[in-house]
C-alpha cells in the first residue's frame, strides 16, 4: 500500500471498503470500552475485544444488536482470533479462553475453557494451519498450545489463489 492508498480508505481481505471512521462502538449496541484486539472474520466483519465484551460490526460500522458479547465465559476480553469455520477464539485476562460462534452463541462453558495449571492472564491467541489454539500467558510467561480445537485457517495466498479467503484449508 501507497501513503495514497492509505489516505483514501480502508479495504477487508476481499477488497471491499470499509469504514475509516473511528467510531465503532462509541455509544448503544457493540459499545468498545478499552479495546484490546481486533480480527476479521471471512465474511468482512470486524470482531473487537474490549473490557465490555466481545463486538461484531460489518464493514459500515454498524453494530450486530446483541452486543457486546459476555457469553461462554467472555470475561475482560484481552485478544482474539478466528477460525477456519468462524468461531471466534477469546483469550480472557483472567488466563481463559473462550469460544463463540458467529452467531453469538457460547461454544465453551460459562467460565471459558481452562488454558493450563500456569495460565493467570492470557495475553495474546491465535490459530495455526492444523486448528491448534496458541495462548500467551503473561504472568506466567509461557505460551500454551490447545492442540486441535478450533477449525483449520488457510494461509492467505493459498485462500487468495482458490477464491477462499477465510476458509479451511
């Protein structure tokens, strides 16, 4: 990208245009306090994870209604990542995990998904090729692999060459 291109506008994966406003979530459904990380999902969505929850809103900033999402054990969301199948992965600052679909509905139980007898605060996730989960711990400094939970992700030139951004390998 040029410092033109950049001026201009934002596109998604697909190349469509997305919002530059930097509103998302000011006030209402899909309200952001203190975002912590951002993914997009195959669709164009943007998912946000803030200390009010988890937030979906398309690629004109509105907000999906039931939002934020504190489902499945959602609890001071810190980052998150999705799936091949649109599951979005949380990694909670109380060292869980949590699992939703892209619906919204819990995938994991009310008090997420134990990362690992060191976790205390998860930082950071993310989803390799063969759908292992990869959580940081930073209080604990360690990284814990949640070997096969989640659905694969194709690597970007293999999902742009196929016409299947965001999809399974």
């Amino acid at each position: 990208y040029d410092t033109a291109h950049r001026m201009n506008g934002i596109t998604d994966l697909l190349g469509n245009s997305i919002s530059t406003r930097s509103v998302f979530g000011a006030t209402g459904a899909g309200t952001i306090a203190t975002p912590q990380g951002v993914a997009f999902d195959s669709s164009g969505d943007l998912w946000v994870a803030s200390s009010a929850g988890v937030s979906e809103f398309n690629r004109y900033g509105a907000a999906s209604t039931s939002i934020p999402l504190t489902v499945g054990g959602v609890s001071n969301p810190l980052s998150l990542a999705i799936d091949g199948d649109g599951t979005v992965w949380v990694a909670n600052a109380n060292g869980s995990v949590s699992a939703i679909s892209h619906t919204g509905t819990a995938l994991s139980p009310g008090t997420g998904y134990a990362v690992g007898a060191h976790a205390s605060t998860s930082g950071g996730i993310a989803i390799d090729l063969s759908g292992n989960v990869w959580v940081t711990n930073n209080a604990g400094n360690t990284v814990t692999e949640m070997l096969g939970a989640a659905a694969p992700v194709a690597p970007l030139s293999t999902s742009l060459a196929n016409h299947t951004v965001g999809g399974k390998p």
